[in-house]
C-alpha cells in the first residue's frame, strides 16, 4: 500500500504519481490521507489500481475515471465521477449534487444518500443509492442504470432517452416524459447483477421501473405542421 | 433612527451606512480576503456567530457597496451565493413603495425586498418564504439576525450549500472544503439543505 499525505504534498504531485501507473504496475493499492474537501482529488486515472480517500472529498473527485477503483471513505461533493469511463467509485457517506454527470461507464456506488441531479446526462454509467436520490436525478439520461434503494425527489428522468431507473422506495414526482415501467424477468436479472456488485441485500422484486415513454425525443410525424 | 440617517446624509454625504441595530456589525471592502480581515481586524472580533463572504461580481461593479452582506434592517443582513433576473422590475416596484436602493447590485435588491416584506409585517421566515415565489432567479442565502442565522436555497438549487451541525455549533459553508478546519468537523452532522426550504438556527 502507498500512501500518499495530500495535505503535505499537494494535488498536482498526487496526480503525477497516480498517472504515472501503467497497464502493468505493481503498486496497486494507493492510500491518500488528508483530503480535507480537496477539489479534483484522483481525477483522470486510467491503471487498474485501488485508491482509497481517507476522508470526504470536494468537487469532481474521480472524474473522467478509466479502470481505477476509487473509494472515498468519507462524503463526496459536486459532481463526484464526471465523465467517468469504466472502473468503480464506492462513496461510504453521502454523495453532493449531479454525481456521475454525463458518465459513459462503469458503477458508482453511494452508501448513504445522493443530492439533487443524480447521473444528470448519464451516458452508460449504472449508479447504485443505498439511501435517497434528490431532485431532478438523471434529467436527461440518455443510458446506463440508476438504482434507488431509498426514495427519489422530484421530477426523476426528467426528459430522459434511454437510462433506466430503479426505484425502491417513494418517487416524488416523474420528470416529463419519464413513466413507471413494468419489472420483466430480464430486468430483475439485471438488478439483482446490480445490488449484487454494489454490496447492497435489497430484494430485486421490491423495486418499480421507470423509463422514457419516448414521447418527447422520436418525432411525431402529426407534429410535422408545427415546423 | 430616520433622523440620524437623514442628518448624516446632508452633514457627510460622503458617508455610507453598512449596518444599524446593537448586535450584528457588517465590515466590507474590495481587495484580498486576507488584507480586508486584517484591516479591519476581524480575528480580534468576538461574538455568537459571523459570516464571511467573498464576491464573484457579476451583476454590479466590484465596489465596497456592492459587497455583500447587504443589511435588511436592524441587526440583520444577507449574503447571496447566485444571480436575481429580475432584480431592475423589483428595483422599480419597491421604489414605488418606497424602498431606495443605493446601487446596481441585484442581491441589494433582494435586502431591500425583505426589509419590505418586513416593514409590512412578515417575519424575516416569512419574508424569505415570500421570496421564493418572487425573486426570480438562482440563490443560496443566508440572513444573519441578532441571535442567529437562517438559510434558504431557490426551487432549484443549482447553488451549492453545506451544513455541519454538532452539539457546540452550527455551520454553513458553500463547500464542505471551507468547514474542514472546524474543531470535530470528522464527527460532525454534514448535511445539504433541502431546496425551498427555510431553516433558522437561534441561541
């Protein structure tokens, strides 16, 4: 295990090492203490390494994300795994808001509760909630799973293409476009997969569906006239 | 207190009044936070509660009157993380009711619409519940008062805020990042206010 003082050598030496990791590298555990709320703690990695934050981290942590796990033992703030790629994030607290915009790969795994405009724009990426999901989560999702053990806030899936939600607990209210769903075997396959690698003992069978009614994005030909 | 503010004017109209009331003083300057804190010798001040702010001007002049907090009455003032659109209509509307504002600075606006609401006989929570309907736009504020503080976030919530709360205080910061030096922030409830929401904390 390397361990790596952020308080003491500062960001940009953090992520010369972390970058310096090939396809190959030996040293695949890494161990960076005081974070403090740094912003862009491990952003960019891309080597099949382990690297646990002790402590909660600021904006943009793990974004862009290729192959690495990341874990955060603390809470994570704004826009926590952007963009991120393959690889995992597993935030033990709770996660700030628009966690994993616009990702195209790989898990991100919440144990408490994510703020407002979860997985806005994701593009691939499934993320798990143990807890509560806020407002306006996965506006604009275009693909990937967002699976809620708690409830989610208002407004979920706004103007949503492909991304599929899971949803256990209440949901506040549906964004447009977004409707309840029906629970096929597969999609019980998929969620069990799911819950399974998130390290979370939820029933499948408990959890409703909710996706595009594809209403909003296909062009109606009756709406021809209007342009 | 209308006299005063009056005498003042005509005597030295150079003067600008930051704040009145017997508990909360407001200190305000351009230039590095470090020097403005030194100048006025903030780490000497003591008291139950304080906010620091520092501004990103967007819609008004970097200038000390449009440095935030904005004071809202006695023993009150309010600090802005965001940007009011319709800050020139509320402008002209509380103009006509009476409330003068001083400069082009949106969030003074959004003071001097509280201190309306209040002189009409709302409560500061009330005033700011009010606020939600009317200022149009996106915002985090907190509103200092003579024995607290209390935060609201617009509908939507773009703004960021965050709370850490244990059994010896309170605190609000726009990032986790500016709580960090706080004595047992590791054990400390952190949490996100919830959109639309008014929160107050008293002693």
């Amino acid at each position: 295990m390397q361990t790596f003082d952020l308080g003491e050598k500062g960001l940009r030496a953090m992520h010369e090492e972390l970058h310096a990791q090939t396809q190959s590298t030996n040293e695949t555990a890494w161990e960076i203490v005081n974070p403090k709320g740094s912003h862009a703690i491990a952003v960019g990695l891309d080597a099949p390494i382990e690297v646990t934050v002790r402590g909660s981290t600021g904006y943009y942590c793990g974004g862009m994300n290729k192959q690495a796990t990341i874990n955060i033992d603390g809470s994570a703030g704004p826009g926590t795994g952007e963009n991120m790629m393959s690889g995992k994030i597993i935030i033990e607290g709770d996660a700030s808001q628009y966690l994993g915009a616009t990702a195209h790969g790989g898990l991100i795994v919440v144990k408490g509760n994510a703020a407002s405009r979860c997985g806005i724009s994701m593009k691939g990426v499934d993320i798990v909630v143990h807890g509560n999901v806020g407002h306006m989560s996965a506006f604009m999702g275009q693909s990937g799973n967002l699976v809620v053990c708690g409830d989610a806030g208002e407004a979920l899936g706004d103007s949503c293409y492909e991304a599929r939600f899971f949803v256990r607990g209440e949901v506040k209210s549906l964004g447009a476009d977004c409707e309840k769903k029906e629970m096929r075997p597969e999609h019980i396959e998929l969620l069990k997969g799911l819950l399974e690698e998130a390290g979370c003992d939820a029933r499948p069978e408990d959890f409703t569906r909710y996706g595009s009614a594809r209403q909003l994005y296909n062009f109606d030909i009756d709406n021809a006239g209007a342009y | 207190m209308q006299e005063a503010r009056a005498a003042l004017k005509e005597m030295r109209p150079e003067t600008r009044v930051m704040s009145a009331g017997e508990a909360i003083e407001i200190y305000k300057e351009v230039g590095l936070p470090g020097d403005v804190a030194e100048r006025f010798d903030i780490p000497q001040l003591t008291g139950s509660h304080g906010i620091g702010h520092t501004r990103m001007a967007t819609e008004s002049a970097v200038t000390t009157l449009g440095a935030h907090p904005f004071s809202t009455g006695a023993d009150q003032c309010l600090v802005h993380n965001g940007s009011l659109s319709n800050h020139n209509s509320l402008r002209r509307t509380l103009a006509r009711e009476g409330v003068m504002t001083e400069t082009e600075n949106d969030t003074e606006v959004a003071a001097a619409y509280l201190t309306w609401k209040m002189q009409n006989g709302h409560s500061l929570g009330e005033a700011l519940e009010a606020g939600i309907d009317d200022l149009d736009g996106f915002y985090t504020f907190v509103v200092g008062t003579k024995d607290g503080f209390g935060v609201v976030r617009d509908p939507i919530a773009c703004k960021p805020a965050v709370m850490a709360e244990t059994d010896q205080y309170v605190a609000f910061g726009s990032e986790y990042r500016a709580l960090v030096s706080l004595p047992g922030i590791e054990a400390a409830r952190v949490w996100e206010p919830e959109p639309a929401t008014v929160y107050f904390w008293k002693h």
